[in-house]
C-alpha cells in the first residue's frame, strides 16, 4: 500500500465503518440513523469551557486599534481586565459592520456566555442576512479577544477554554503562495522556504485561482507536480491547491498527476461553492480532497461531512467565525473519522492554529504555516518554538502573549 492509498484509507476507515453499521441493521421506523444521531450530538455539543470562572465577566469595551499598519482587537470587562486579538487585513475593509452591528451587541454581556452569543448577534439586527466573511470575520475577532480575556482572568490558555489538551506541538507545512512563477522558479522557492524553516511538508498552488480551467502560466501545473517530487525527493510531504480552478473533469484530471508523485492531499479542486462537482472529485481520486477554508455555514459543512463532500474539512479560523464554531465543524468531523485541518488567514493566524490543533482529535497530517515566527516570538515569554518540522503550541494565559500593554502601545483608533 503506497502513501496515497494509506492516507485515504486512514481518513476513510471510520467513516466506512459506520456506513457498514447502518446497513448492516435498517433502524425501525421513526428511529433516528446512528450517523444522524451522532451528528445531532456533535453539532449540538457545547463547546466553551467556563467552570474557572466564577464570577461573571461583564464586557466594558471592544475596541478596534491600528499600530504600523496591523490591526487590533482590545476588549475590556468591567473589573479592568483586558484582552487582545490580532485579525488579518479584513478590517480595512469590514470595520463599519464590526464596528456597528457586531461590538454593540456584546457590550454589557457577560463573556461566559459567548457560546450562546455567537448566534446571539447571528440574529441581532437581521445580521444573518450577512452570511459570509464580512459577517464572521467580524465576529471571530471580537471571540479571539474574549477567549483571550477569560484566559487570562482563568489563568488558562486560550486552547482550554475550548477542550482538552491532547499535544502541545505540532507538524507543519510551509506554503507557497505564487503562481507567477515558472515550474522550475517554484520548486527552486520551496526549496528555499523548506531550508529556512525546516519544513517536512510543502504546498504549492496549481491552475490560475477561479479560472474555469486555466492555467497562471500555460504548462505550469503538468510541469509543477512532477518535478517537485522529482527534485524535492520523497521525503517531503506535497499539498497542492488549486483554489477553485477546475470543473470536475480537469480537477480529476490534475489529481490523478498528484496521485502519481504520493502526494499527501488536493485542496479545492472545483469552485468552493460546486459542492457536488467536488463531491465528484472526492468519490473518484485515491488522493484526499480537502476543502471548506470560504464557508461560512455550519447547515453546508455538515453536509459535507454527512455526504463525505471531501476527506478533510478546512474552516478558517476568521473566515468562518472563530475557534468555537470551527471546533464544532471538527466535532461533527470526528462522527465520521474526518480530521479537521484548518485554514488560516492573516499573519497572526497560526497562533490561533496551534491553539486550535492542541485540542482537536483529529487534526490531518500537518498544519498550515506561512513562515512568519520571527514577528511574533517577542511577545511570548519564551517565545515560540519551531524545529524538526514542528511549531510548539503557546502554554501562557489567553493567546499566550506576555505585556498586552506594551504590544498596543501607539495603537490608535480605527478608523481614527
């Protein structure tokens, strides 16, 4: 059995399992199927962890801040303490409906609840008619600020607020993110970002990102995948995204070239929102298929996990609203031995990853890095760990930053 075969059957096995369950014995009319019932369970399951606080948490203030061009969440109970979170560049762009329609509603809450809070401001003022990442984004930042608020007061880290810690380091991958470069530019660049970092997986972009089969450069992909294994040799694990290039057809096509180099999974082969032409994809390659990083609804997540749209689900931390709601997917994802590897946005994400993968079962074989510990590590105690392939996860209260006050001082107001 090569490595391909292995990961699908690896990612394959309970959900085969289960399937075997439930035709093996037809449930009696009127009873719920097992695999419906498990995932009522999961997607119904609370997931925040609130017994360390004793005492309510009101929330005083939530604050957008810029300093050098990076964005900052300050939120603030009424009994002064504070927390913090770091967005991606979003709220250039998303800050009037962060600013009027998801702050004022968490004002004067108390933190504790956020669970129920987070479909509280769902349906606060028609939000939901927002349904995307102009909504969740928004709402993820001010999460990430009151996970790390109750961190802090708790004394926890940020990850236990949410489950159990199951690692405390994890594998990573380190992605490229070009596509004007020739197939023989990119694997000379992931060489270097393999040196640099220590990386033992790499991802590469394939076609041209929602281009209806076109390649970014003509030849580029055919080319690409086979000379990265060729030069990279077998001993890196190769991701490739495709970014919604392909209709069924082509993203078959292209993932049987992947199949052919071993490598480890297909991201996005088909427009994110063509469930059913992914669907497609997934039924007919060996090789895992990975999607899910733009969705925004937990109804089309649990159809994927439900029809095994893809192998492994990919919420994005931001895009899809949090840590809370994106532990849920993984919840459900679990029901059917999926693993939940997530997507990450913005510089500071990857934190938010660790903190995320320290507690989730099943998390895939490596997670996403973009190769920017150096900007970060001064604001941790012992900074952040990175070697062997590895990123250690953060042990300090909240998100693990040590002097909130002295990573906001200068921060202004925004829009000021």
């Amino acid at each position: 059995m090569d490595r391909r075969q292995f990961g699908k059957s690896l990612l394959t096995g309970t959900a085969a399992a289960v399937a075997s369950c439930q035709q093996a014995s037809k449930p009696p009319a009127g009873q719920v199927p097992p695999l419906k019932e498990s995932l009522d369970q999961a997607q119904n399951r609370k997931i925040l962890r609130t017994a360390a606080l004793k005492s309510p948490v009101i929330i005083e203030s939530i604050e957008l801040l810029r300093k050098e061009g990076e964005f900052f969440i300050r939120a603030r109970s009424t009994d002064g303490a504070e927390g913090i979170a770091i967005p991606n560049s979003r709220p250039r762009h998303f800050y009037p409906i962060l600013n009027e329609l998801v702050i004022p509603y968490f004002i004067g809450k108390d933190a504790r609840n956020l669970e129920e809070d987070l479909f509280g401001v769902y349906r606060s003022s028609s939000n939901y008619k927002l349904q995307g990442q102009a909504f969740w984004c928004p709402v993820s930042w001010v999460e990430f600020a009151l996970l790390d608020l109750m961190g802090r007061i708790s004394g926890q880290p940020l990850h236990q607020l949410i489950g159990d810690p199951i690692r405390n380091e994890v594998d990573f991958y380190i992605a490229s993110s070009r596509r004007d470069t020739t197939a023989e530019e990119e694997v000379e660049h992931l060489q270097s970002l393999i040196e640099e970092t220590g990386a033992k997986a790499v991802k590469y972009r394939v076609g041209g990102r929602m281009s209806r089969n076109e390649d970014s450069l003509p030849g580029r992909t055919e080319a690409l995948i086979p000379l990265s294994r060729k030069v990279l040799g077998d001993q890196i694990a190769i991701h490739a995204d495709s970014n919604s290039s392909y209709d069924a057809e082509n993203g078959i096509r292209i993932g049987r070239m992947l199949e052919e180099i071993d490598a480890v999974y297909f991201e996005e082969p088909c427009p994110f929102d063509h469930l059913e032409e992914t669907k497609a994809v997934t039924d007919t390659l060996e090789i895992p298929v990975s999607g899910g990083e733009q969705e925004s609804s937990e109804s089309r997540f649990r159809w994927m996990i439900e029809n095994r749209g893809v192998d492994i689900v990919q919420p994005d931390l931001q895009y899809y609203g949090g840590l809370i709601r994106s532990h849920r997917v993984a919840e459900m994802a679990e029901v059917t031995g999926m693993p939940t590897t997530v997507h990450i946005s913005g510089g500071f994400g990857f934190i938010y990853m660790l903190h995320f993968a320290a507690v989730t079962k099943s998390i895939g074989l490596f997670q996403e890095y973009k190769r920017n510990i150096e900007r970060y590590a001064p604001w941790f105690a012992d900074g952040l760990s990175i070697g062997n392939g590895k990123l250690g996860v953060p042990l300090g209260p909240g998100v693990g930053i040590t002097n909130v006050a002295e990573v906001l001082k200068d921060a202004a107001p925004f829009p000021g």
